[in-house]
C-alpha cells in the first residue's frame, strides 16, 4: 500500500505544481480545474467555509493537457 497522499490541500498542491496557490485560486473560480469540497456546507453561511482538495490524478491530467509533443522532424 502506497503512502504517497492522493488528495492535497490548495498550499500542498501548488507546491506539487510549483505554482501559487492564488493560481489555483483563480483557476477555481475560472472553472478551469477540478476539485473536492470537503465538509458540510452551511445553510446561513455568507461563505463557502468548506476544505477544498484537488485530486493528484486529476492534477497530473489537467497538466497534462498542455503537453506539447516535440517534433519528430529532423532539425537542419
């Protein structure tokens, strides 16, 4: 069984990423990345006080989508 965490904080992920975690913040609000809120939500509540985590599969895909393949043409 593997010891490696599965499901990050938004500071334990930046760091994975090397990014800032205001970064994932915006790409929260953006809808542009994946992740899990934690906790129950509050019906009066202002805000969403809920733990956010992202999943590392879904991090390592999200990177993934901006591979850009090297060219298999020989350089002259």
């Amino acid at each position: 069984m593997s010891t490696e965490k599965r499901y990050l904080t938004v500071k334990e992920a930046a760091e994975y990423l090397s990014f800032k975690p205001t970064t994932l913040y915006h790409w929260l609000r953006e809808g542009k990345i994946s992740y899990i809120k934690q906790g129950e939500k509050k019906e009066n509540a202002k805000r969403d006080k809920r733990s956010v985590r992202f999943d590392k599969l879904y991090l390592d895909r999200y990177m993934k989508s901006f591979l850009i393949e090297a060219s298999t043409k020989e350089r002259r």
